[in-house]
C-alpha cells in the first residue's frame, strides 16, 4: 500500500492560528492548548518567556515567582483581589456616571431612575457599593497580613508606606462617594464627617470651606465630592498603586513566608519553596479563575443578599434622630463622644495613621517570625478590638438616651430604614382602633407586631402604659398609621400623650423602596 501523507490543516485553522498569536503576544493555537491542558511548551524557545517582551500585560508581571510566596495559605491573593475591586470600582463607576446628575436637584432622582428605569441598574450600583465595602475590608486585611509576617524588611519599607498611603485614598474616595445619592443617609453622615475638618488647628475653618464649598453641604459641596470621588483622588490612587505594584513586580518581588526566609529547614525543603514557578500558565490561570469566582461573588450577593442603601432625600432642614458616619469611620465617631473634637477626631486618628506610616522604620526587630516578635499578635489584636469597640460607640444606639416612647416609635417605624412594621405585608395592616394588649379580629402578623410593642411598655418603665396603633385606608394601596402612647406621669394631672403619623404604601411592603415617610407629632 502506497504511503498516503497526513492531509494538510483546513486553511480556517492556519488563519485562527495566526489571529491567535497577534492576539496572545505570539502564542499559537498549539501552544494554548498545552497551557490549559499543563503540558511542556511546543516551541523552542519557550513562546510563554516570549509573550512577556511582547504583550504590554504580561511585561508589567514577572516571569516567575518563588513557590512559597505563591501558597494561598500565606497570601490569600488579598493584593490581587485588591487590585481586581479596584477595576470593578473603575468599570461599574463609569457606567454609573451615565446616568448620574451632580446636582441637588437631580441627583437623588437621578439614583431613582438608575434604579427603577435603567436595565440591571439596580445590580450596578449595589455591586458598585458592594465592591467599594469589600475592598475597605481586603485592603484592610492586606495590611493585616504584611505587618503580621513583617513583610515590610529592607527595600519593602517604602513598599508599606505606599500601601498605607493608599488605603488612606480608598478611605477617601468611599467617603466622598457616600454624598452622592443625596438621601438623608448621605447628607448628614458626610455632614458629621467633614464637621472634623473644622477642628483641625489652624486651617480648620477653611479646609471645612473648601470641602463643603459654604457653610453646608449644597450644589457646590456635591459637586465638589462628586469630582473628587471620580477624578481627583481615583487618579492620585491609581498612580500611588502604579508605584506600590512597580515595586512589589519588579524591585523584590513577593516576600517569602517568615519560616522559609528565616527558619530552620532541611535542604530540600527549602529547595522546593524556593524553586521558581513561571506565571504561565499556572498562576495566570489560578488568577483567571479566582477572577471568576470573585466576579460571581460579587453578582450573586449583589442580586440575594444585598441592597445598596437609599432612604428620603436629603433635607438640610431635618436631622435624622440616628445619625452616625459611614461604618468604616465610625470608630472616629466613637472617639469623639470620648471629648474634644480636636483631640480625639483630629490628632488621634492622624497619630495612628502617623505610626502606621512610620512603623518600618521604628520596628528595629530584624526577626519576622511571629515567635521572635513577642508583642506583634497582642498589638494586632488589641488594634482590632479597639477599632471594633470604638466602631460600637460611634453607633447612633450607643450613649444616645431617646425618651421610651420616641424608641418605640423609631423600632416601629424609623425616619430612615425599616423597622417592625416593615416585616408585615400590606393586607396584614388591618384598618381599625387596636389597643394594645386587647385588641381583636387583626390578623396573625399585626398581632405580633402589637405584642412586641405591649413587651416594651412593660420594660420601657413608664408608668401606667397605654399604646393605640390606628389603621386607616388612605388612598388605593395607601393606609395611615397613627401610633398613640400614653402614660401617667403624675396621678393629678391629664396623661401624658405622644402620637407619631406615618404611611405605607402597598409597593414600601411588599416591593421595598424608599418610598416611606414619616411624620412625628410630640
């Protein structure tokens, strides 16, 4: 039998061939797919060695990286997924500003019809707000880990300084997105935020100024945020992140953990931490997938568990009864109630941020292992229970002392938020007279409801109690709801009286959206 030649590839497979090796800085069709399957390059010289001169991405990441300093376990990838919230945070942003108006008059209206109108806008900016949070959290625990291992020796002082540097600006560029949603929520959390900046000495009447753009928060102070929330800080991030990344690719690389940098170890095991593992096609397909995961992450909590927050419009003229700093600064609130705004909201905050800075250089110690550094873990850990305990203080329940019938007011319905009425559906509001503790023919849902309310009069200590909740039908699908709390303070004179009026549409209930509002009549 004559010898037959193998036939010659299709001509459609040479031209994805050549698309593919324009496409991945010179990897062949051939060559990915010895990448995803693991196998030995099909080329000499090695194309994954070449891909890094020629692709822009690859040529910023090393070629290799030391074996140990790749264990999930040592790392976590928290840098990486630093860097990967970051660039949610810049493409879900941009899609935002599509639909935003910076101004008083059209910003909140402007979140609402993102919300109710845009496409999967809702899911945009709830991943937007979920990746802002999440990466305060990262950013956090990636410092966390770099000064529990000492990962901060030698050349990676500045390293650290960088790193703290910007997560100061992350701090900053969430807090000035905190104002653009102008709701109540917004309006007076940065009101109390930017209140510091009057106590800074010397300059605090005018950086308040500048911040603000007048005495309060209006059109100039949104626009303001709003510029530096998108511009200003965002570009002084990504260039500080441009010099943290530089250095930590190209100048020393990832630090190896403690026992392999400064342990005891046989030869070999040292050996194997030490070998050199190339970033193709391992680690960039390990990162390829966390990115997956991550980015599934985020949709499923965004789209199940979460609701980016969004309560009344702001009114200048109106203070919220619970008004606090975002949670991430509400361990500076909390110092505050400890005394002077200068002090404690000033000068201790920029202490600490101040120590963290300079810590390289003050921790003499040339051991990295936690053994040979006796007070790193009682210093980590009493730096977080003391964040956490001052976080506790800075809530608006901590040492604020609310008459008992303006508490049950704001359980059972708050100026902002939800509260236990919102756990009822629409037909559960049975219209009536209910008192509380007698009341009959409501449904099974009210009736929980006026327990609760019947279990704190008799803990709130008021004497001889009475609460009436009135049930009216308003409009189709709007019913008013008086709550009405009396109590005898003295035998001799008429009870004393509170009464707040608020509504509830059917769509607050069963479909939650901001459209509660309240009304208080002391």
């Amino acid at each position: 039998m004559p010898f037959l030649p193998p036939p010659s590839p299709p001509r459609w497979l040479g031209w994805l061939d050549r698309l593919s090796r324009a496409a991945f800085a010179g990897l062949g069709l051939a060559e990915l797919r010895a990448m995803l399957r693991g196998e030995p390059p099909t080329e000499r010289p090695n194309p994954r060695y070449k891909a890094h001169i020629n692709s822009m991405l690859l040529h910023i990441r090393p070629r290799s990286y030391a074996a140990a300093s790749t264990r999930f376990t040592y790392t976590f990838r928290l840098g990486f997924l630093a860097v990967f919230l970051c660039l949610v945070e810049t493409l879900t942003g941009l899609l935002l500003m599509l639909y935003y108006d910076p101004t008083p008059e059209g910003a909140y209206a402007s979140i609402l019809r993102l919300q109710n109108e845009v496409l999967f806008g809702e899911l945009l900016r709830d991943v937007h707000r979920l990746a802002a949070e999440a990466l305060l959290v990262v950013a956090a625990l990636h410092l966390l880990r770099t000064f529990l291992t000492k990962s901060y020796l030698g050349q990676r002082r500045f390293t650290w300084a960088t790193g703290v540097v910007l997560f100061a600006l992350l701090l900053w560029i969430t807090f000035s997105g905190y104002l653009l949603p102008w709701d109540q929520l917004a309006y007076w959390a940065v009101t109390i935020g930017t209140s510091l900046a009057a106590a800074v000495p010397w300059i605090g009447e005018r950086l308040n100024l500048a911040l603000r753009g007048a005495s309060e928060i209006g059109a100039d102070g949104l626009l303001r945020f709003y510029l530096m929330h998108i511009l200003l800080t965002p570009l002084g991030a990504a260039l500080l992140l441009g010099v943290h990344y530089y250095r930590v690719a190209r100048l020393h690389n990832i630090s190896l953990p403690p026992s392999v940098e400064q342990g005891d170890l046989p030869p070999e095991t040292r050996q194997a931490a030490t070998r050199r593992i190339d970033l193709l096609p391992d680690l960039l397909l390990h990162e390829i997938s966390l990115t997956l995961l991550a980015t599934l992450a985020l949709l499923l909590a965004a789209a199940f568990f979460y609701d980016a927050p969004l309560e009344s419009p702001a009114n200048p003229l109106r203070t919220p009864l619970a008004t606090q700093a975002p949670w991430f600064f509400l361990w500076v609130q909390g110092l505050l109630k400890l005394g002077d705004k200068t002090l404690w909201g000033v000068l201790v905050p920029a202490g600490l941020f101040l120590w963290l800075l300079l810590l390289p250089y003050l921790d003499r110690n040339p051991q990295r292992r936690l053994r040979c550094r006796p007070l790193a873990l009682p210093l980590a850990l009493g730096v977080t229970v003391t964040l956490g305990i001052l976080s506790y203080m800075g809530t608006a329940a901590y040492g604020l002392q609310l008459p008992p019938a303006l508490q049950l007011a704001q359980r059972l319905s708050p100026e902002e938020g939800r509260g236990w009425i919102h756990a009822l559906s629409f037909d559960a509001l049975t219209p009536g007279y209910h008192r509380v503790g007698a009341a009959e023919g409501v449904s099974s849902e009210l009736a929980a409801i006026l327990a609760q309310i019947d279990a704190f009069l008799k803990q709130s200590g008021l004497p001889e109690p009475a609460a009436w909740l009135i049930i009216e039908e308003r409009q189709l699908d709007l019913k008013r709801l008086t709550l009405r709390v009396q109590w005898q303070a003295d035998p001799t004179a008429p009870p004393t009286t509170y009464e707040r009026v608020f509504y509830l549409h059917r769509v607050t209930l069963d479909e939650p959206t901001p459209a509660l509002f309240s009304t208080p009549n002391p």
